[in-house]
C-alpha cells in the first residue's frame, strides 16, 4: 500500500483530475472507456455533479499548497466547504480516482488517503484523542455517515459499512461495520464440485 500511495504523491495536477474524471466516468457513463473521456464529457460532469466539483477545488488547493503558493490553498479549501461543504485541508494527499457523490458533512484529514477511494456522504475522517490521523489505502470504499478515527491503517480494498465507527486496523480485502466496527467474517471459499 505505500508504494502506490508514495507513487500517487508524485503524480501531478493533470493525472490527478484525470484519475478523478475517469472514476466518475465508470459509474456515471459506463458506456464510455476511461481513456475515452472528452472534454465534453469532463464538463458535463463538472456541471452536473456537485461532488465533482468539490473535488476539483480541492485538487486545485492541493496543487496551490504543493507549488508552496501562501494563503490560496486556504482560500480555495474554506470555498469548497462554503460551496459544497466538502472539509478537506489542502495539506491531505489524495490519490487520484476520488469519488465523493455527495460531499455535504464529509470532513477529510487523513495521514494519507490512496487511489480509488469512494466517500459516500457526511463521513468523518479525523483524529481521536491525540493528533494522529487514519491512513487509507487504494481501492477502499467509505459509507455513508462513517466515522474513520485515530491512527489507523484501512487497508487496501477494504469497505466501510454506512454509520460503522472504525476505531481500529481494517485489514485489506476487508468490511467492517457496526458500532464500533466489528469485521466481517470472510466469506468460505466453495469446496470443488465432486466428480
């Protein structure tokens, strides 16, 4: 997980939103092939999908943060939450592939959050009792009302139920739901059929 997560780090401005265009592309035109995302395409979902447009303004606060600019990144990232209460510091590293359908009530701050991650709605990614934030891996999916908490480590293609309460490791490949979350039991692989 962190060889990608550092690699997404490095990526720049341009990849990031495309990564962020493609993800929306597979769920809200499915017909169309990643690479193939025009233009018109990206506008539309940009004036169609507030979700996509809180993302969009974080990335440019991410970008403006990186390029070391003074004070933009803050500006840009206080218009986001007046916009589209979408409450994600400029500072939190986020692979491409996002996707937040509905940002209103989602608060961000993560050590670090992967590629391909979804955000349901009024998530709540943050600290506990001390100043050590969660570390997201790639491909994980957050539900709607849930509450990522301290330092932990959610794995890669891990899922988190809707109003679950993750206060502890989420193994990769896992679920976890529930208050506080309990793991899932994972599924029992079929026997072969007999001959």
């Amino acid at each position: 997980m962190q060889e990608v997560v550092a690699s997404s780090q490095r990526d720049g401005f341009a990849k990031l939103v495309s990564g962020d265009f493609a993800a929306w592309a597979r769920i809200w035109m499915p017909d169309k092939a990643a690479n193939s995302v025009s233009a018109q395409d990206r506008f539309r979902l940009l004036w169609n999908q507030c979700g996509m447009r809180a993302t969009f303004l974080y990335r440019i606060s991410f970008a403006l943060k990186r390029a070391h600019v003074p004070v933009l990144p803050g500006i840009v990232s206080r218009l986001n939450l007046c916009l589209y209460g979408f409450d994600v510091p400029a500072s939190v590293e986020i692979g491409a592939g996002l996707y937040v359908p509905h940002p209103v009530g989602t608060v961000v701050m993560a050590s670090r959050i992967g590629c391909n991650v979804s955000l349901i709605s009024s998530i709540t990614i943050g600290m506990r009792n001390e100043h050590i934030f969660p570390t997201i891996g790639n491909n994980v999916f957050i539900g709607a009302g849930a509450r990522v908490l301290g330092a932990i480590t959610i794995g890669d293609g891990a899922s988190i139920g809707a109003n679950a309460v993750v206060v502890s490791d989420v193994p990769s490949g896992r679920t976890a739901v529930g208050v506080p979350a309990k793991l899932l039991p994972l599924k029992k692989e079929q026997a072969p059929a007999e001959a």
